[in-house]
C-alpha cells in the first residue's frame, strides 16, 4: 500500500505530465496531471461527469463526437493509441 509520503517520493523522482481536458477530447483548457496515462483518463473522464452534470454544452458536445467514435472500435481503439502515444512523447513536468 502506497502512503501519502510515499505518493509524494514517487512524484519527487518521476514528475507528472499534464494534458488538458481538449487534448483528451473534452472542451475546455482545465489542466490534467497524472504518471501514467490511465490515471489520466481517469482524470478527464471525472472531470467530464462533473461538466455533463452542470450541463455544460460544449463538454456534451464533445461527448457527441465520441459517442459517434465509440460506435466503432476500431475507431475508438485508434484514438487511444494516438492519445497514448501523445502521452508518452510528453516532457514530463519540472
Ligand atoms: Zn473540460
């Protein structure tokens, strides 16, 4: 089990990398940061509830267009990929 402290010597010897909710096929410029891209879906997809929730129109907008991606999943798979490897070519943050 990782501890507070531990958590925080993780993110001391491997910085975050930050990705905002756009990039991740959102809406607005709210900024993510997270180590591994899984977290960082987990962010923005947390973030998004909360917008679809305040009925926010360009998130559900946007929710739109990848209910159409999910639709096909090749599609969706592709895009993961792509987000991915934006991802991993990151500069991690100082
Ligand atoms: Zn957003």
């Amino acid at each position: 089990m990782l501890n507070r402290k531990s958590l925080y010597l993780i993110n001391k010897i491997d910085p975050m990398k930050t990705m905002t909710c756009k990039q991740l096929g959102g809406a607005c410029d709210t900024e993510f940061t997270a180590n591994t891209f899984e977290e960082m879906a987990e962010l923005s997809k947390q973030h998004s509830m909360e917008m679809f929730q305040k009925d926010d129109e360009d998130h559900l907008k946007a929710k739109d267009e990848m209910m159409q991606l999910m639709k096909s999943p090749d599609a969706m798979q592709h895009w993961f990929k792509n987000k991915r490897r934006e991802f991993d070519a990151l500069p991690k943050d100082k």
